[in-house]
C-alpha cells in the first residue's frame, strides 16, 4: 500500500484506526528516496524519525497532522540536526536550538525526515547554486525545479512527504511550487516567526507551507503561525483557523487582474491558462477586472538593491571565528575574513554579497538603498489602494513554465527574472499563493493569487474553488 499517496484525512483515519502506524509512513518516505534520484535532501534524520516514529506508537492521535513526515528546508534551524543553508561555510554546523516553526512542529507530532537541497543562503531561483549540487525536477529531471526552495518542492512533488517547509524572498516558495505543479504560500510578513531561519534579506524573508493540496497548505499554515517574542517582527495580530473558509461560496468576490501581470512578457499559454479562469470566476459570479499598479516594472531593480543590501549585512556575521568553516592559512585577522569566505562562500553568493556591500558603502546608500525604500513604500500604497476596492489579485505565478537545468548560468541577471511576478509581494509584505492551474506541454503553469494582510484564508477559499471546479487536461 502506498500510504503517503492517500489524502491526509484518510491518513489521519488510518492511524486512529491503528490500520497503520507512524512507522509505516516514515519506512515509505526514506524508501521512496532511496529510489529516486533527485538529490532533494542534503541530511537525513533516518535514526531519529524513526525512534520518534516508534515513539508515537504509544500516544493517541491528537491532530490531523499526527506522525506525518515533513521535510525542512536547510535554511531553517534544527536542534542537534545539521544546517548548512547549502554552503560549504556551514557543511558542519549542528545548531543547538530549534527555530520557532520546528518546535511547533514537533508540538504537532509531525515527524522531520531531513533538511532538503536549496539555492545556497536561498540565493537563486533554479536549485543550482547548491554547494551540495543541484536538484532536479520531478517532473522532468533534465528540467530546474525552481529555488530557492527546489528541494522542498521536489521532494512533495515525487511524493517522499505531503508536506515541507520554504522560505520566500522574492518568490523561492511561489516559484518552485508552479514549477513543480504544487500549492506554496507565502504568508503576511510577520504572520511566522522567523527565528531560527537563516537571514538572506530580513525586511523579505518569509516561511512557508509547500503542499500537494490547498487544504493540506492550510492545515500546515494553521500549526506555523502566530506571535514569538523571539521576533521583533513577528505580528500579534489574532490567529484564525485558515481552513475556515474553504468551500465556502465564492460568489460576489471582488477580483483584479494586474494588467502588467497579462503583458506581452508573460507567455501566451500561460496568460490563456489565467484568462481560463478568469472565465470560470465570472461564471461564478465574481467581478474580475483589469486593473493599474503603479511600480510594478522596478519590481527586479528594487529586490537586487534592497535584497543584495540586506544580504552583504546579514553574511558579515561568517567570518570563521564564531561557528562554520574555519580555515587554517591565515597570519592576520584579514586573511582570516578573506580566506574564509574565498573558500566558504560560492559564486552566486559572492556577487551578492559584492554588489550589497557597495550599494550600502557611504553616498551609494542614499543614491540606492533609501531611494529604493522610497519606491518600495510607494509600491506598497499602490497595492493597499487595489486591496481597498478589491477581495484578491490573481495573475500568473511565473512568466513560463520550468526549463532546462543550465539555460541560465550564463549570465547571473537572468534568473532575477524568474521572480518578475513574485518579487512585488515580498516588496509589499502581502500574502500569496500558487496553484497549479494547466500545462503546456505537459509541464505545470502556476497562478498567483495575492490577498490583503492577515487575509490567507480568503486567498484558500479562492484556491480551494479553483483547485475542485477547473477541468484541466494535460
């Protein structure tokens, strides 16, 4: 019996029944990496899921997400389970604590299978900037899965865990999840504490639930979100129950299609497979119109400025004293800095790294930094003011589908532009989910649904309408 196939209620029903156990599930997820050969995973945690596997056998099965594996991208910290944000500068570090959303995860008794492959510090968009090697698509292995979340995405699609967990950036959970053909959220900034995630750009930085389902994305958003002291940033705002809403009536939903997110740079099958739903909503009875907003083209210069001037600080602090890599040929404190980060950092990580230190070095921080502020802030007044007329904002998740592994290393500018459609929710703090919505030559094309602040479950109940009444072939 393949277990990890079944929707998660029939699991739940299975376990209470004692039909199956915690370690029957476990014994399928590492059995199926075995036979795949994606390199999703960069640690395993075969020991001790299934120790905590056998522990559960004794305890009642209190939550739907009871003894279900979940993999953890390598940026999140796991207590005595090796992070390495896919760099070599942490290829041997074991935190000593758990982040926030680990530990309401092991509240839940869900069972963490391993730390998955990554962009390295979640620097890409393709899962090939990885120290520990790139990761491939389930669906078409000569294809990117997407980045920075590429092994938390592929690993549900293959089918190894129903659920894992991503941080987003500027789309490193949207983007994987529509090339993959799943369900990723990014939540309100501040809805999930972000401690204990490793910093890439703190002001964009979001975790989130990539998922086979819509219900099963907010069933995980349920167990991740609330307010930690631990986060200065992290929201007091009341914590709903996000399934709330799902099947409920969509009609008389107010929606806006961004005209930027229908323009000629955006693939004809894509924008077709949007205008298909678009057509199905006012069936329904939704009101779906084209709409304005201000700033969306300086989406990708904004992120590099902000993004990269927030990462050249964040990285400061690997400097081969403290913890991580630390080399041996050095004679000065210099050298050390130097050496350390010659050896421990990768090229991608490098050129960020260079190109955030010199936009926030002296006069380049008013000429970049707080001018780009600015625009942000006006981007942000340009969304709220559509989000005030309006239930949701739909458009496509990306401007194609997935493509070869490879296609884009010639030139370091080029992936930016993976994240042409997510980048402007990460710029605004906004909400937004991708669904698998079509195919184009068999490959998934994702839709972007982006929701007011704290608003998530209006963006499932969308979701939720489209993932059960699109009659979509391949």
């Amino acid at each position: 019996m393949r277990y990890l196939d079944l929707d998660i209620k029939t699991i739940n029903e299975k376990l209470k029944n004692k039909e199956i156990k915690p370690i029957d599930l476990v014994n399928e997820a590492f059995d199926r990496i075995e036979k795949t050969n994606l390199n999703c995973f960069i640690t395993l945690n075969k020991e001790q899921a299934l120790k905590k596997a056998k522990e559960l056998e004794e305890k009642e099965v209190d939550n739907i997400l009871f003894g279900l594996p979940i993999a953890i991208k390598d940026n999140i910290v796991t207590k005595d389970l090796r992070t390495t944000a896919a760099s070599h500068i942490l290829e041997d570090f074991i935190p000593i604590y758990d982040a926030t959303v680990i530990t309401k995860i092991k509240e839940k008794n869900m069972i963490i299978i391993g730390k998955t492959n990554m962009d390295e510090f979640a620097m890409g968009s393709t899962g090939e900037t990885s120290y520990f090697g790139n990761t491939l698509n389930p669906i078409d292995n000569t294809l990117v899965p997407g980045g920075s979340s590429s092994g938390s995405a592929a690993c549900v699609a293959a089918g190894i865990t129903p659920f894992s967990l991503g941080t987003d950036t500027g789309g490193s959970i949207r983007q994987p999840s529509s090339f993959c053909g799943l369900v990723g959220l990014k939540p309100t900034y501040g809805r999930v504490s972000r401690y204990g995630v490793i910093a890439f750009a703190s002001s964009l930085d979001q975790v989130g639930p990539i998922t086979r389902t819509v219900y099963e994305n907010a069933l995980l958003l349920n167990v991740i979100i609330g307010k930690d002291k631990n986060d200065l940033t992290s929201s007091n705002k009341e914590v709903k129950d996000y399934t709330s809403l799902i099947g409920k009536d969509i009609t008389n939903l107010k929606i806006a299609v961004p005209n930027y997110y229908m323009s000629e740079v955006i693939d004809k099958t894509v924008r077709e497979k949007i205008i298909n739903i678009i057509n199905l909503l006012k069936e329904k009875g939704c009101q779906v119109d084209y709409v304005d907003i201000d700033y969306l083209e300086y989406a990708i210069p904004l992120y590099q400025v902000i993004a990269l001037g927030e990462a050249s600080s964040n990285l400061a602090r690997y400097d081969g004293i403290r913890y991580g890599l630390k080399v041996d040929d050095f004679k000065n404190v210099d050298e050390l800095y130097k050496n350390t980060r010659t050896i421990g950092f990768g090229n991608e990580v490098k050129r960020r790294i260079m190109i955030g230190s010199y936009i926030l070095s002296g006069e380049n921080a008013n000429v970049y930094y707080y001018k780009a502020l600015k625009l942000r802030k006006e981007m942000t007044y340009s969304f709220k003011k559509v989000l005030s007329k309006y239930d949701l904002i739909i458009g496509p998740t990306n401007t194609d589908v997935a493509y070869k592994l490879g296609t884009k290393k010639d030139d370091a500018l080029k992936s930016f532009y993976d994240d042409l459609l997510t980048i402007p929710v990460n710029m605004a703090g906004l909400p937004a989910l991708s669904l698998p919505v079509g195919y184009k030559n068999n490959l998934p094309v994702g839709m972007h649904i982006i929701g007011n602040y704290f608003e998530e479950d209006k963006i499932y109940q969308l979701a939720s309408y489209i993932e059960n009444n699109l009659k979509e072939e391949k």
